[in-house]
C-alpha cells in the first residue's frame, strides 16, 4: 500500500511539474513539429510525454466529449511519422472508453443489445448513429477504423464490447421486442473466424449460457450450444465451433463440440444447408474451400479433422458432379485449347480441395494430356509457327504453376 501511495504522489509531483512549463501550442502545426519544437527546448522530462500534455491542453478547451474527439480528428499529423498517429489513436481510445462519449457520439439507443450493435458497426468502421448521433465525426472515424488506422481505439472498442456481452444486462428492454443478438452474430462471426478471437469467443459463449440459465462447469459449452444454433447456414456453424476449439474455453466436453461440428457438416447436399443459398456455384464451391483451410489450420485434434475435413471433401465433389460443374467449363462446343486452359485454371483457381474434389478435375486434364497428337491439337487452328510454339509453352507453364 505504501508503494502504491508513493507512486500515485510520485505521478502527483510529475504532473505538477509539467503545470508550470510552457508548451509550444498546436494550431496549425503538425504533431511532429510540435515534437520537434518541445525537444529543442532541452527540458529534463520525455519529450513524447511532454507531446501528449500539449495536445491534451488543447483538448481541455472543450469539456463536450465530441468536441473533445473533433479536436483529435483535426489534429494535423505527418503520414511517416507513427509515432504521431499512435498518440491521436491512444486519445481516441481513451476517449472512447467512456460510456457518455460513446453515447454523444452514436446518439441514443432503445435498449442495451442496440448499443452494443452500434459500438460493434463503430469498431468495424461502418457506425450508423441513431437520433441525436454526431454523423460529422462518424464520417471521420468510420473510414480510419475501416482501414485499420486506429488499431489501438479498435482494440479498446473489442474490449468494452467483450465486457457489455459478459454483462448481467437483457439485450431487450421488452421481451416482446426483436431479439438484436441474431445482428451481433452476424457482425462478429464471419467466414474468417470470431472478430477479436478468444476473449469474444468466451463473452459470446457466456451471453449463451445466460439465455439457457446455466450455470456451473456445463454453463460454457451449454453457451456454444445455444449460439450454435443460432446462426445459419451450416458453414457459419463451422466457423463458430473451430473458433472454440481454438479458444480452449471447453476442453472438458470436446465430445460434445466434436458432436456439434459433425452435425455442422452432417448435411451437404446441393451444399443448401450448408452455404448462404442465393450465392453463386463458384461463391459456394470457395465457401466449403474455405472453410476446409479454416479446419485444416485449427487446434482440431488430427482424427476430427480428418472426419470433419472428409465430409466437406464429399460435399464438394457431389457438388461438382450434381450440378455438372466440369461438364460446364469442359464444353465440346469449343476449342480443345480453351477448354484445356479452362480447365487446367479451375484446378489451381483455389475452390477445390486435395481429395477427392481435386482429383476429378485433375482426372479430366489428365485425359486430355494422355490423347494422342495432343500437343497439335491444342494448336491445329494456329498457323504461325511461332505462335504455335508461344502458345504450347505458354500451356505448358500453366500446367506447372497449377501442380502438373
């Protein structure tokens, strides 16, 4: 406790200290020049230090947090120096760790879950604010969250969604009211995996369990469970369940995660269940690839991936042969050459995976290379030599790049 006391005087006398200097102001200066101009005063304190106390003098002139997040967003800054951009960043995100700036910024909400929706969009850069919101600064944060420009604001904005969802707080004011966890599901869980990994995967898993009213050593995979069956079509399912597995917050009942991730590829017909259904063949076939790296790259013991994994294989390669995806691009109508080329390109195009799906495609390239005279064939309607000759290596290092 003592030491506590003489750090907390130590930083008191600090702060003290700094009261009395004169800093160089900002107007229309740039942080690094203000930088620049505080170190050649040679004073004893650090002068990034020193940086920041100027510029929060210039954000105590407004004691309205928007004001305070405008006056940041204007500071000027210099695009090489980081240094400059990462104390901007810091200032947001400590602006933004307060509840009353978050709502001066994004307006009201009419219950505790719409917040949350709209503290998730301002993380991921795309904040629509509601009645009241300051729409002039969302402009500006929006595309430098986007971008990934405010990492550190970013990764506070993750924090104190993980902590709102770990909260005893309703989503709904009225149980009658649209359920908003549906919408926070389908912000934070994506093809790539849960946004900001496992300590949202745990807070996710904890709002599950709350809504069965579970609790004890079963309350965390109870909470899977129900998110998992939330969330539609099968492969977001996938992407859940690996997230788990890779977060480690179940390990006792890996039975029953497995369980669910069988059941998750347990239906891969026409792959409807399993991918969004309005999306395209070649949207479907890259979704299901997808995911099989997803897989192939997780914390997944090797015989559950080699289960899990040969399912979607299945699915894949009934898919081609049902909806004659081969047939389609290998069409006799024309040219051995184009529909060689055609081929050879759906093989290495990164939709199909090494099994059984790829070999069907591989099989058919392979006929083609094993007819006789192939090579003239391939440029039978060329006359120029030469052309001939560019377009069979041109052929030729195709195949090479795509594993032949």
């Amino acid at each position: 406790m003592n030491n506590l006391h003489g750090a907390i005087e130590q930083l008191s006398a600090r702060a003290r200290e700094v009261e009395k200097v004169d800093l160089p102001a900002f107007e229309d200066a740039t942080i690094s020049e203000v930088r620049d101009e505080i170190r050649r005063l040679n004073l004893a304190e650090d002068t990034d230090f020193l940086t920041m106390v100027a510029l929060t003098r210039v954000l105590s002139s407004t004691r309205n947090w928007v004001g305070k997040l405008d006056l940041a967003l204007k500071v000027k800054g210099d695009e090489k120096d980081e240094a400059a951009r990462k104390m901007i960043d810091d200032v947001i995100a400590d602006i933004l760790g307060s509840p009353v700036a978050l709502k001066e910024l994004l307006g009201g909400s009419r219950s505790f879950g719409e917040a949350v929706t709209l503290h998730i969009d301002l993380a991921l850069g795309r904040a629509k604010g509601n009645r009241g919101a300051a729409d002039d600064i969302l402009e500006l944060l929006n595309p430098l969250f986007g971008s990934g420009l405010l990492a550190n604001s970013q990764e506070a904005m993750f924090d104190y969604i993980v902590r709102e969802l770990r909260s005893a707080n309703s989503l709904q004011r009225h149980e009658s009211d649209p359920d908003p966890l549906d919408g926070i599901l389908e912000r934070l869980i994506t093809e790539q995996g849960v946004i900001y990994g496992t300590p949202m995967v745990s807070a996710i898993a904890e709002r599950g369990a709350r809504l069965r009213n579970v609790g004890g050593p079963r309350a965390l995979i109870e909470g899977v469970a129900e998110i998992n069956s939330r969330l539609i079509p099968n492969f977001r399912k996938l992407t859940w369940l690996i997230a788990v597995a890779n977060s480690g917050i179940v390990e006792d009942f890996a039975d029953e995660l497995y369980e669910m991730m069988r059941d998750a590829v347990g239906d891969m017909r026409a792959l409807r269940a399993f991918c969004e259904p309005d999306a395209k063949p070649r949207d479907k076939m890259a979704t299901v690839k997808h995911m099989n790296d997803v897989l192939a790259a997780s914390n997944v013991p090797d015989e559950q991936k080699a289960e899990i994994g040969a399912k979607l294989d299945d699915g894949l390669a009934e898919y081609l042969v049902r909806e004659k995806v081969i047939e389609r691009i290998d069409n006799p109508s024309l040219h051995l050459r184009k529909r060689a080329y055609m081929l050879v390109q759906f093989c290495s195009s990164g939709v199909l995976i090494e099994g059984k799906s790829a070999a069907m495609a591989r099989k058919r390239v392979v006929g083609y290379l094993k007819q006789p005279n192939f090579t003239d064939k391939l440029v039978d309607d060329i006359k120029d030599m030469t052309t001939k000759e560019g377009t069979i290596r041109d052929f030729y290092a195709l195949l090479q790049r795509s594993g032949f």
